[in-house]
C-alpha cells in the first residue's frame, strides 16, 4: 500500500516557486510503462487524515476515468504535457529516421561545429562501480554551475549515500553516465539509470561557458547513439514535463496530466480555486508578453 506524506503543492512561475502549501497526499507516480499502459491506473485507498491524491504523468485518456470515479473528490489538474521518450532498438539508422530532417541537420551541425571548435570528441561512458564513481567525482564540479542546481536544487545529487546509490546500481547493470570533456575538463554531463529495459532521463548539466557550443545537446546526441549501438535498453524515458530537449531528441510521445485529487474540505476548496486562479493568471501574462514582445522576459520567466 502506497502511504500518504505531506507534499508541497507549488505555485509556480516557470520554474521558479513563489511558495507552496503542504497537504497530506498519496503520489501517484506513474512510470513509462504506466503511461503507455490501456488501461485505467488503480488507486490506493486513502487513509483517515489524508487529504487525497497527486496522480504524476497519468494518461490524458484516463482523466475522465479517474475523475468519475471520485466524484466526491476536488480535481485540479496541474499541468498537462506530451511525455516523450525514444526508442533505442533497430540500429541507429533507424533512430535517426525517426527524428524529423530539420533536428538531424540540426544536431550533426552542432556536433560538427563542437569538433572544428575542439578537435575530435571526447565522449566517455560510465557503468561499472569504479567507473560511475570517477563519474561522480567530476560531475559533481559541473552540477553545481548549472542553473538547475542554483536555482531549482536539482543538480546532481551529492554526498556518500548518493555516491553509493549510484554505484549499487551498478551491480545489477542498473545505470548509465556519460560525460563530455572539451580542452581535458569534462563540460557536460548526463546520469541515467533505468527501470527494466527503460533508460530514465535524470541529471543533465554543463559547464555555463560552454554553453555557445551546445554541449547538453552534442553529449544528448552522442549518448543515444552509445545506447542504441549496445543494445542493452529498449526505451529511453525522457520523464515528466517537456521542452526543447526532450522534444528533439523524442521518437515518441504520450500525452498526460498531472492531476490533483483533494477531500472536499473548506480548507482545500479555497486551496484548489487559489491554484486554478493563480495558473490561469500565470497563463494569461505569458501570452500577453508573448504577444506584445517580451519574449526574453518570457524565457527568464520559464527558467
């Protein structure tokens, strides 16, 4: 049985959280396969003191499903977005006919661009013990230049326990970790570990110097041609939520929504209008900015 925690509901703009309220919720967090899956997902039931559910990157075909059949529960949904991944089976060929012609051309320029810039690629892949914790070591460095480590507290994780987790999956053949080195110093790096014959998209950062030479993407690029090359993984998860990135490197996509699921107290019916409200506002400055020209205000405001 899935136990209810107390888990923060954000407001956000962007990526950016302006504050959050707790409740006491079950997650709900569906993997690849339970996205991709036909049928309904089953949810546990809740206990006395929880205040419901927070169902992750469930099916956008079975909302309607779920909202029916808890007709006494708030539904907010939170946010809705094509959750991508690839592919990694039938050659490399074949993944890249699967990509339209504008992304091919486009990622062979940029990693063609990085070699002029370079000299030839010094592309790296960890996976056994002593190599993730190389890994580890350097990465480290370059987490914590990354915006998503400076502004979101989503680098790499750090410490022993992190650094031992990552070398147990090892053990079991569990993980892949690439790195991409420019002028002997690593300045990118990717941290995937998988779920069956699933690759999950988890840490991706560079070196913010580099950022003119697309690193994130050439190491992206030459990663997936690593995986389909050695054949271990069928799929490569790009995970919840979307963007740029997980859009060009995708060869397939569900859509689904993140739905919240709340007891119909006093409390929770203000909490979820205040939530519809706020992202409905949120919604609408962006559009206005958009159409009036503030497009690198908007940028700033997604990041």
């Amino acid at each position: 049985m899935t136990a209810a925690a107390p888990l923060p509901l954000r407001f956000q703009v962007g990526a950016r959280t302006l504050f959050a309220i707790r409740r006491r919720l079950v997650r709900v967090g569906l993997s690849l396969d339970g996205a991709l899956d036909r049928r309904t997902p089953a949810l546990p039931p809740l206990g006395h003191g929880d205040h419901g559910y927070l169902i992750t990157s469930l099916a956008a075909r079975h909302e309607a499903a779920i909202r029916s059949a808890r007709p006494h529960l708030l539904a907010v949904e939170r946010q809705r977005y094509m959750r991508r991944y690839a592919h990694l089976s039938g050659g490399f060929d074949a993944y890249l006919g699967a990509l339209s012609s504008n992304t091919r051309s486009t990622l062979k320029r940029k990693t063609r661009k990085f070699r002029e810039s370079f000299g030839e690629l010094d592309f790296r892949t960890y996976r056994s013990p002593a190599e993730i914790a190389t890994f580890h070591d350097l990465a480290i460095s370059l987490s914590r230049m990354t915006y998503q480590e400076r502004l979101l507290d989503a680098g790499l994780p750090e410490g022993e326990a992190a650094r031992a987790q990552m070398v147990h999956l090892t053990t079991h053949d569990r993980v892949r970790a690439f790195l991409l080195f420019a002028e002997g110093a690593p300045i990118a790096y990717l941290y995937c570990p998988a779920e069956g014959d699933t690759l999950i998209y988890a840490h991706l950062g560079y070196d913010p110097a580099f950022a003119a030479h697309s690193p994130g993407a050439v190491l992206q690029f030459e990663a997936m041609r690593a995986l389909v090359e050695e054949g271990r993984f069928a799929r490569f998860d790009f995970t919840e939520g979307d963007g740029q990135h997980k859009r060009q490197f995708a060869t397939g996509a569900v859509e689904c929504v993140d739905l919240l699921l709340l007891r119909r107290t006093p409390a929770n019916l203000l909490l979820a209008g205040g939530m519809r409200g706020f992202d409905v506002s949120v919604s609408v400055v962006k559009r206005v900015l958009a159409a009036t020209g503030g497009g690198r205000l908007v940028s700033r405001i997604r990041r």
